[in-house]
C-alpha cells in the first residue's frame, strides 16, 4: 500500500493524426510520485510508445520506444481557480529501427508552463507550452515545442478524462494532434496533488 506522501501514476494516451481519427501514437506511462510539500513533488516512471513512422495515414508501420523518465513539478495557486504549474522533466528514450531509420538512443529535457482554470468542481481548461531540447550521440539542440489545450473532466480525486488539441512545431514540420488521455492514481488516502 502508498503511504500518504506516495503515488502511482498511470496514464493511456492515443492521439491523431489531425482532426481525423487515424493514430499517430499510443502511449502507456507510469511512475511513482512523492508528494514533498503542497506545491512541490517529485517523479519518476517508464513509458511505452508506439508511433507512426511517417505523418501520412497510409503508411501503417509504427515505431516501438521504451522511455525511462524523471520529473519535478511545482504548482502554485495564483487565484481560487487558476493554477500554474512549472514542470521539469528528462527522459531518456530507446528507439527500436524502424524501415527508415536504424535504433537509437537520445536524451531529451523538457520544460513546461501550464496555466489550469477551475470551471466547475468537475470541469477544467488547460493551456500549456512544453519545450524540448534532445542530446543525440553527441549533439544537444532543439527537438519540438508543443503548445496545447485541454478540456479535463474529473471524475474524481484520482481520475480524469483530457480531450484537446496540441500543436507541435518540429526541426522540419508542424504537426496537429488531438489528444485523448485517460489517467488514473492510485494512493492510500484522499490526498489531491494539484500537479
């Protein structure tokens, strides 16, 4: 059982390839969280994901990853409603080859300012911007900035239900996904993380 500072995180994703419903990625994450103080926490999990090789929808092969991943979050209530939330995260990501490309590995550190407004006890909009920076083989430069909104529905302390739009903008591309999230923590306790 978590004692009240501990818990689990689990989160299914499947986002699309533009506002169509073809997939460009599913996703499985989990990991562990320590609660330090009302604002701060800490966590660290492993993932697995499986994305599209290239933008087009007929083309079927996806690629298979592996990711190790570490983070620090803060959130700070600025209002009865609005929450900001700084997160700092490194991942280090195991990339199977694929018809295009041979296995890799990269590190990448990602930095991300959420804005979260409190509509109803149920229902919430979040505004966010995550940027990324990528270390492969020798050579640090920028990877992709993803700038989203979200529609979340709290079912309750521990689960929620994300739905929006996010668009990223790569070396050579600019993608538009729309995200479906499912997420679930587990704790022993009534305790709610704002992060």
């Amino acid at each position: 059982m978590l004692s009240g500072k501990w818990q689990m995180h689990n989160d299914v994703s499947y986002r699309t390839i533009g506002t169509s419903f073809s997939a460009y990625q599913y996703s499985y994450r989990t990991g562990l969280r320590r609660l330090l103080t009302h604002d701060w926490s800490t966590a660290a999990g492993f993932a697995f994901f499986f994305t599209r090789v290239k933008f087009d929808k007929l083309n079927h092969e996806f690629s298979n990853e592996f990711r190790l991943w570490q983070e620090i979050v803060k959130g700070q209530m600025i209002s009865k409603r609005l929450n900001v939330i700084n997160r700092l995260r490194t991942e280090e990501r195991f990339l199977a080859a694929t018809s295009t490309k041979d296995k890799y590995f990269a590190l990448r550190f990602l930095y991300k300012l959420s804005f979260v407004e409190s509509l109803t006890a149920r229902w919430k909009l979040q505004l966010g911007d995550e940027y990324m920076q990528q270390l492969t083989g020798n050579k640090l430069g920028f990877q992709q900035n993803r700038l989203s909104l979200t529609a979340i529905l709290v079912v309750n302390a521990h689960t929620q239900f994300q739905t929006g739009y996010m668009r990223a903008s790569l070396v050579s591309a600019t993608q538009h996904n729309v995200i479906f999230t499912f997420s679930k923590t587990i704790t022993n306790n009534e305790h709610r993380h704002k992060g």
